[in-house]
C-alpha cells in the first residue's frame, strides 16, 4: 500500500477550475481555519497545522517540500481537498491532503517522503477528533488500525 500512495504522491484531485490567481484568499471552512497554528505531539517536540492563505503559499509551500502543491489550489478553493501544513520547529515539514468525505488521499514530507508513522499518527487523530478525517472509511485503516498489546 506504501507504494500506491508514493505513486500518487501529491496530485491534486480534478477542478472545473485551471487557477486560482496568487492573491485571491481560499476558501477554508471556519473548522479548518480554526486549526491553524494548533500543536499536537510529535516525535521529536510538537508540531504545528498551518493553513495555507492563497495559491502563492500552497506554491511556496510546494518548493519547499519540492512537490506540486501549487496545483491544489483550484481543488482547495472547490473544497475538494483540505490540505494543511505540518509545521515542526516553525519550518514546513509535511502536507496532509484530506477528501471532503474525511479520507487521507496523501500525508508526506519533502520530496514525498513519508512521515514518521508516530507523528503522521498524531497529525491523523487530530483531525479525526475535530471531524476531518473519518475513522469509518476502510481507506483509512491504515491511520485507526488496532495495535496487539498486553
């Protein structure tokens, strides 16, 4: 499964819109903009969500992590992805791009690397618990799946 996802790693879903011009707020939910700068635990200090203002930070945001995200911006204004910053250290670290249904499409760092599954963990259950991500889809066990203890 790891394979599929760095196959798609960073393609934004299809818009009826080709841009977005750089200036021009997006359009996030009062939910979404609630989480910026909200800190959950990371592995190696807290992390941080940042929401992303326009089309010029989802470009800026996509050559620090040397991917696409310049592209999502149309999809992120139709609200056909949510796609959020992970911040540790107060520099960009990672992007999470979530359906409107609540699925994780894609949580990776730099160069579509993956995230350390501690942290990516924590990034997953946050937005569970404020409602972003659906637990009950069976495309995100992979982020809920049940680990074998004492």
């Amino acid at each position: 499964m790891a394979d599929d996802r760095r196959a798609a790693a960073f393609r934004a879903p299809a818009t009826r819109a080709t841009t977005v011009p750089d200036h021009v707020p997006l359009d996030h939910s009062p939910a979404v903009v609630a989480l910026h700068g909200r800190e959950v635990p990371g592995t190696g200090g807290r992390l941080r969500f940042a929401v992303p203002r326009t089309a010029a930070e989802l470009a800026a945001w996509g050559e620090r992590l040397h991917n696409c995200l310049a592209t999502f911006a149309p999809a992120v204004n139709e609200r056909r992805a949510l796609v959020l910053g992970i911040e540790r250290d107060g520099r960009l670290a990672a992007c999470i791009d979530v359906r409107p249904d609540g699925l994780v499409r894609q949580l990776l760092g730099d160069r579509n690397r993956p995230v350390p599954r501690p942290d990516a963990l924590a990034v997953v259950h946050a937005l569970a618990e404020r409602g972003l991500v659906a637990r009950h889809l069976g495309g995100n066990d992979v982020w809920f799946e049940r680990v074998a203890g004492p």
